[in-house]
C-alpha cells in the first residue's frame, strides 16, 4: 500500500525588508532556509518569488506570519477611518486613561489618535449599563447621519457605542444604515464586548485602521499563491506532453488550493478570512512566531528563562520567557492600546532600515520611518537617506560580498 505524501508545510513570515521562508526537506530530513527581499508595495510578491525557488509539487500549507498589521501602526500609514460612537464621546479616544508617561517633561507630546476630530462622529442613541434600550436611532436619523459619514470619504468605519457589549441593538442599525457605503465597517461588540470605553473605542479603531491594507493584502496572497499552483502545473503538463511514451494516466492532476493560515498575537494561526476581517489581532503577528520559536529552541536546549530579541527592517521586539510564554490580555503598540489577547511583546519602532534625521533641536533621531526593501538603504543601491544598515556596513559589522549567503552585494563606496 503506498504512502499518500505528506503536504509541504512552509512558514514565511513577510517583514518590511525581508521575507523568511522555513520548510522541512522530506528527502533529506532537514530544515532549510531562505531569505528575499520584501515587496512593500504589495508583500503577498515576494511570498510567491520565495515559492518558486522552493521545489513542491503536492499540496502545500502556509503558515504565514506577517508585520503588515505591525508596520502599518508603527509606521502610520493605515487607512483613513471614521469612528462612530455615542453623542458626547466623540473625544473619549483622545482624552484616554490622563495619564503622562513623563510627568515633569512640559514638552512632552501626546500620542495622536488614529482618528482625527473631523472624522469622530456622535450620534444620539444610548444603552444603559444593564443593556436596556434607552434612546433607539430612528430612520430618518440613520439616513442623515450616513449621509454625513459619506461626505467625508473614510476608507473605514469603526463603530463604538457605550456600553454596547451589554446589548448590541444600536450598533447593528448603525452598521445597516452604514453598510451601504461599501467600505469595511468594524463592530465593537464583535472586536471586543467588554467593559472600558477607552480601550475598547481603541482596539476597534486599530481593526479599522488595519482592516482595507490587511484585506487587501490577504486577498492578493491568495489570488497570487493559486496562480502559482497553477502555473506550476501547467509547466510540469507542458514538459509531460513532450514526452512521446507518455499515457493519460500519467498526465499531471490539477492543483489542490494551498490552505494558508495567519499567525495571531497569541502564537496560535487562524484562518485567511478571520484575519482579513479582524486584523487588530494580527498586530503581533510576526513577533509572535519569533518569541514561540525562540522559546522553543531554548527549551530543547536546556534554557528555560531568556529575553528574546527580534531586529527587523523596520521594528526590535523584545518579550521575557520564565519557563512559559506570558500571555497579556491588553498591551500597547505604537503606544495605542489594544485590547485583545497578546504575547507579552514590547515593539519600538527601529530596525535595520529605520532612517536617520536630525530633529528640529539638531539632535540624532532614528525611526520610526523606515526605508523597507524600496527603496531600502543606500547600500542596497537606491535609497538615498542613510538608515542602520548603512551605518553598520561603514562600521565593519556586515561583510559586503556575504550579504544573504552571497546572493546580495552591499555598496560600500556607494
């Protein structure tokens, strides 16, 4: 009786400069590894580039960790978002907890919210903390208030009403009133029905602010990835036919669709369509892969207390080990809190292609803008502001000619 063959398993986590590839050789019991450049543009590129250079015929898993959710915060650069919340609250968001992180610095600024004022919206309705139904949106109401939603043009909506976790009634006629805006819309009762305006309107807007870019980018992973598969095939059915012996039963069969699955915060994977529609627990996706193996290459050999340390194009995430990974239910990213389950992971925005700058007071700063793989650093032969990278190949600690096992040559002179 013949073996049915295993399916290739090939994690890859995509970072804002590299993307890694891990797979086991079946044929010759061992790990192998490999490294590309990112396609920041749309990274779901440079996965399907790694896939042609790794050889796999049967069916194939991918467990896709990715620093698009991470990125995307630490960098800004998410999409433009509504939020929605009950009358009077527009500015919950941006009051927060009052807390001052430097008490006595009078210079110090304050994290911007991801939504600015003009795009906070109050509409009159209100839910008791017992969940009863005090004051119930009428038609007209909703009609208008999507009428001024639309005028601003958000890319996003995220919805937050008081204490909507107790009864969600409000917030789903908001979310019909709104749907025909055709814009993904993210629910607070769905993200995270707790108790806490400021952390939950927080963690809902992040959902928001991630949600068309990690949507957009899932999407185009696995339209990419399936005409890989097909490609592939096609290439093997057109040297088959150049075969003049060959029968019909041998004719290659069609391709079976690669399942990919998403890394979360937690270290566990969940489904491509769960992530695209909830990526706020996503954030840590990348970092998490790093704290779990880590922690599990430790323990097999011998070590069970470490501090893990993940320097990437764009972010440095650290988290602490004391025999088991710790698990926290909020956390901060970026300095935003979020408020679903988490590694315990601190990220700061500076890696390998953070850029360098002098601030306004003439002093050095670094990150958290990063220069990616494009145009990346100076040495990689088209950026043109000078980055880490950069400043260690001038300080010896990179070899030029050795860069990616050889495939890559840094410009010194350059």
């Amino acid at each position: 009786m013949s073996r049915r063959p295993q399916p290739l398993r090939v994690a890859i986590d995509t970072g804002g400069t590299f993307t890694d590839c891990v797979w086991k050789d079946e044929a010759h019991g061992r790990l192998r590894m490999l490294k590309v450049f990112s396609t920041p543009a749309d990274p779901s590129q440079a996965i399907v580039e790694a896939l042609c250079k790794i050889p796999h015929q049967g069916e194939l898993i991918i467990l896709h960790g990715t620093t698009v959710g991470t990125n995307t915060l630490l960098e800004r650069k998410g999409a433009r978002i509504a939020l929605v919340t009950t009358a009077g609250f527009e500015d919950a968001i941006e009051i927060g907890r009052r807390a001052r992180p430097t008490l006595y610095d009078f210079f110090f600024d304050r994290i911007e919210p991801l939504v600015p004022a003009d795009l906070r919206f109050g509409i009159e309705e209100r839910t008791s903390s017992e969940g009863e139904i005090l004051t119930l949106p009428s038609p007209a109401d909703l009609k208008s208030f999507a009428s001024q939603v639309a005028a601003k043009r958000p890319e996003a909506i995220a919805i937050s009403l008081l204490f909507s976790f107790a009864n969600p009634k409000n917030e789903l006629a908001i979310t019909h009133a709104l749907k025909p805006l055709g814009i993904p819309i993210s629910i607070s009762h769905q993200i995270l029905p707790e108790f806490r305006e400021y952390e939950r309107t927080s963690t809902v807007v992040v959902n928001a602010y991630l949600q068309p870019i990690m949507q957009s980018y899932l999407e185009n992973l696995a339209q990419h990835v399936a005409e890989h598969r097909f490609s592939r095939v096609e290439q093997r059915f057109s040297a088959a036919l150049k075969q003049p012996k060959l029968t019909g039963a041998l004719a290659p069969e069609g391709p079976k669709p690669a399942r990919i699955f998403v890394m979360q915060s937690t270290g566990g994977i969940t489904a491509l369509a769960s992530a695209a529609s909830e990526p706020v627990r996503t954030v840590l996706s990348g970092p998490a892969g790093g704290v779990v193996g880590a922690a599990a290459s430790a323990r097999a050999s011998g070590f069970e207390r470490i501090i893990t340390f993940d320097m990437g194009g764009t972010s440095t995430d650290v988290s602490l080990v004391e025999g088991a990974i710790t698990t926290a239910s909020r956390a901060e990213v970026a300095g935003i809190p979020v408020g679903v389950p988490m590694l315990d992971i601190h990220t700061v925005g500076a890696g390998g292609g953070s850029l360098a700058r002098f601030d306004a007071g003439g002093v050095l700063r670094v990150g958290p803008e990063s220069a990616g793989a494009d145009p990346g650093p100076i040495c990689y032969g088209r950026g043109v502001r000078p980055t880490v990278t950069d400043a260690n190949l001038l300080l010896g600690r990179l070899q030029p000619a050795r860069f990616l096992g050889g495939d890559f040559a840094l410009d010194l002179d350059r």
